[in-house]
C-alpha cells in the first residue's frame, strides 16, 4: 500500500495517537506517497467534468493538504486559487510542491499577468470557520470528509454556502461503497471501529471515519444549507455489476440571487 517513500508503521502509529492537526503535520512529508492522497485518476476526471460547468474565476480548495485539488482548480479557475487547511506541514509542502511545479504567482495577480495561470494563495484556517466573504465561484474538496462528524456537517456546508458567490459550485467526487461480500467493505468497517476504540481511550481524539460520510444524508445537508444538487457520472471508473456509478461528482450550487443579510 505504500511506496518505500512513505511512513513507516512507527510513523503512522505516532500520528495516529497525535490529534488530527498534529498528526498530519507529522505525516506532511511524506503524504504524497501513501494511499490517503487523492489518486490523480480521480483528480483528472473531476477537472474533466468542472470544464463545462464553467466558467470560474476564483476557486476554492477546502482541506487542500499538500496541494493536489488545487492543480484541478488551476485548470478550471482563470483568476485565483487558494488552497485552505488547518495543518502548517501540509501547507508547507503545498508551498513547496507548487514552487517545484513552475513557479508560483501570488492570488490576485491575475491571468493576464504574464503567465496565464491563476495565481495562488495559501490559508491556514479551519473549514469549520473560514475567514471569507463571498469570494469564491468555485470550491472542491478532495478526501477529507472523514475528519467531520455527522454533526457537523449542517456547519460545515454553511461555511462553504457563505465563500461562494451567487451561481456558485460546491463540487467534490463521491465513490460508491463496497458491497457487504467485499472485502474492502469489511476493512473500512474494522478501520472504523479501531478509531472509535482509539478515541474512546485516548486523547486527543484523531477523527477519522471512512464509513460516517454517506451520500443520502450529504445530499440532505447541502439541500438544508441551501444548495440546490445535481449528480455526475464520471464514467472513467465505470459502474458495478449492480448498475451504480463507481465514482460520482456531487456539485452543489448556490442560488443566482444574492442571499439577503440577517435582519438586525
């Protein structure tokens, strides 16, 4: 599951007994090369079904880790990107990353500022407060839904509601679940339970669950916080012997009319 660049099991035993913020400063060097990043298949498909939605100006990555949804924005945002997450060492890889990638250009600058590529921004800042207005035409989010329970998410979704402009797009993809026969189903519901365990004799709590995020209850959500929400096939993954779409983007849209201010 991981190439010999990535953590060791003592690593990952460290991070896994750290909280979520702590954790993946640790795990930051070193993400790139393990399972939990978000495989560039899944990046290009949704890159590939943003293009038509578009145009955007200024793109959002919520939870951006080491950078990786911010390369979909930058092929699908014209003006801006900026990538959003609580850890430093992840942020600070992103930097990094970015420099290596060609250079990187300061959000605002432009598309017409010589290079043709939108600038980009860093933020540290948890998705469950965000320090912007209605900046935004455009914000994904790539594999970190497992780290906000349940409860959590009417908070999180308002969040994202208040960054996008009207007409906005919240967008992120969704997989299928595994089948009860397979064994995939059977590893995230162990994965799970030892979390539950970890946190119920442990502190701080390392949230984590691959199995809390379930679409019907999403869409639910986003529907509450004010999005109206369509599904997209991505049919690069194709569909299971049953008919389902393996791999779907969820994009949720805000209405065209301003959101009036609360009354005083």
């Amino acid at each position: 599951m991981f190439s010999p660049e990535g953590p060791t099991l003592r690593e990952l035993t460290v991070q896994a007994l750290s909280s979520v913020e702590r954790g993946y400063d640790l795990l930051a060097p070193k993400f790139d090369h393990t399972p939990f990043r978000t495989p560039d298949a899944v990046l290009d498909a949704v890159a590939k079904a943003l293009g038509p939605l578009g145009p955007f100006e200024d793109g959002l990555d919520l939870c951006c880790g080491t950078g990786a949804g911010t390369d979909v924005l930058a092929g699908v945002c014209r003006r801006s990107v900026t990538g959003v997450d609580f850890s430093a060492g992840m942020l600070d890889v992103a930097r990094r990353r970015a420099a290596r990638a060609g250079g990187e250009r300061p959000a605002g600058a432009g598309a017409g500022a010589g290079a043709g590529a939108p600038g980009v921004a860093w933020v540290r800042a948890d998705a469950r407060a965000l320090p912007f207005t209605a900046t935004f035409d455009l914000v994904v989010s790539f594999g970190a839904f497992g780290h906000f329970l349940p409860r959590e998410l009417p908070g999180l979704f308002a969040q994202v509601h208040s960054v996008l402009r009207p007409g906005g797009r919240f967008a992120f993809p969704v997989l299928a679940p595994p089948r009860p026969s397979s064994p995939a189903f059977w590893m995230l519901h162990g994965f799970d339970a030892v979390m539950r365990v970890r946190n119920a004799l442990w502190r701080p709590p390392f949230v984590m669950y691959y199995r809390a995020f379930r679409l019907g209850h999403v869409l639910g959500e986003l529907t509450r916080a004010g999005f109206t929400v369509d599904l997209h096939v991505l049919p690069e993954f194709g569909r299971r012997g049953d008919g389902a779409p393996r791999v779907r983007l969820v994009s949720a849209r805000t209405s065209d009319v301003p959101t009036p201010p609360p009354a005083v």
